[in-house]
C-alpha cells in the first residue's frame, strides 16, 4: 500500500503498538555522529506517520538530496544507527517484541563478508551504551543555521556523505533478518555478500530509475521472503 494512500486515521490504528527507532542528529555539527536515540510509538496525524516511516525507509540521495531527511523538523536518520533493540521494545522486554532488521547481523555478517570485495570490514559492532545520547538534540527551528545542511549534501549521481563502518546492534538478535532464514538475493547474476547488502543499503547499485525500481523490488521480495519464513517456523500462516 502506498503511504500516500492511508486512511486519514490510520495513526490511531498504530498509536502505542508500534515502534519506531529514528536517529536524531546535532544540527549545529557537520558530522553524522553521536545522534541521539529517538524512539517514537505516536503520532499526532497521520502524515507525522507518514514522515517517520519515510525517515526509516529512505536512501540518501535517491529518496533527497540529502543523507539524512526530516521528522518534525529535525534532521534524521533510521534507528538502526544508534537504537538497540532494547530501545525498541516496551519496558525493554525484547523476548515478547518481534525484532526485525534489515541488515545482516551478528555473525554471518563476518562468515560471509569478502574484504576482497567491499574493501572494508563486515564486522557487526555495537554500540557500547555508555556512548548512546537519549537526551534530544535542542537544534534551531531556522534550518538555514543549520551546519549539517552544509556538508550533507550529495556531491552527485549515487554519491553520497559516507556513514563509516558502523553496522547496526548483535547484542541482541534480531528474530528476522538477511539470511537468517533465505540465502541474500541475486544480482545481475551474482550472488550478493554481506558486506554489499550492507553498502548497498545506503548506496543501491544502480545507474537508471529502471535498475533503482529493480533493486527495490530485489529488496522488498527478500523482506517477504523472510518474514514468511519467520511466520512458518513459528506455525503461523500469513498471506501478502
């Protein structure tokens, strides 16, 4: 379903049953680093909806212009930067929260990774919580003083500000992700690595809209695929 195409009060329908983990960056700093956790479980519309799960979904300099995107008029990025999964789950109860991600990790990460091929290390790392920031950043409502707009921006076609090595949490595992039930896709008839899944979220390989809705579906039928594969193993069924 198109986000565009939600009931006007499809927000209520979510409001405390859903998590969402965005990444809120100092705006007063050029740098992508030391963004606060910001978990989010209501809305006030259900465009404010709309904007966080385009804040978690988007790919920087495809979806804008950008390499972050703006949620109540703060500058974002998704969750699976800075939010551990206890983060996410009430009360930090992750045994009775269905945690999902979309990145490979723990692990397989390093057992599949190919230095070779990404030239950088796989390495699924956490983020140690002493260096985690819960208290929200004050940032300016003038976005034009913003310091962060002025390096952020792409510096042309598929380029993007680079985030570094960092590879979400594997504390605490994820019950679906990457690999863990279906082997990571094929593309353009090679079988994709680790270490590509994880660049190519932030950078798809791609160099046409044609190719970019192609990779998109690549993406989305693996989700599916996953999440199906959860489902069965838990004896659940569950068609879409």
């Amino acid at each position: 379903m198109l986000l565009t195409n939600l009931d006007a009060n499809a927000y209520k329908l979510v409001n405390g049953k859903v998590r969402i983990g965005l990444s809120q960056l100092d705006a007063t700093k050029p740098s992508l680093d030391n963004s606060a956790t910001w978990v989010v479980s209501s809305w006030n519309s259900t465009q404010d909806l709309v904007d966080a799960l385009t804040a978690t979904d988007m790919i920087p300099c495809f979806s804008d212009t950008t390499a972050f995107s703006i949620f109540r008029n703060q500058p974002v990025v998704d969750g699976g930067f800075a939010n551990g999964f206890e983060d996410l789950c009430p009360g930090g109860n992750t045994a009775n929260c269905i945690k999902v991600a979309s990145w490979v990790t723990g692990p397989l990460a390093d057992q599949t990774c190919d230095h070779n091929v990404c030239g950088a290390s796989c390495a699924s790392v956490d983020r140690p919580a002493s260096s985690k920031v819960y208290q929200l950043y004050d940032n300016p409502a003038d976005r034009s003083s913003w310091a962060i707009n002025a390096v952020n921006k792409c510096q042309g076609t598929n380029t993007i500000v680079p985030m570094g090595a960092f590879i979400p949490q594997n504390s605490t595992l994820p019950d679906i992700y990457p690999g863990k039930y279906n082997n990571l896709p094929m593309w353009k008839g090679k079988q994709v690595i680790a270490c590509q899944w994880q660049q190519w979220a932030m950078q798809p390989p791609v160099t046409s809209d044609a190719e970019l809705a192609e990779f998109f579906q690549l993406t989305f039928d693996q989700g599916r695929r996953d999440a199906l594969s959860w489902c069965d193993e838990q004896g659940m069924t569950l068609a879409f």
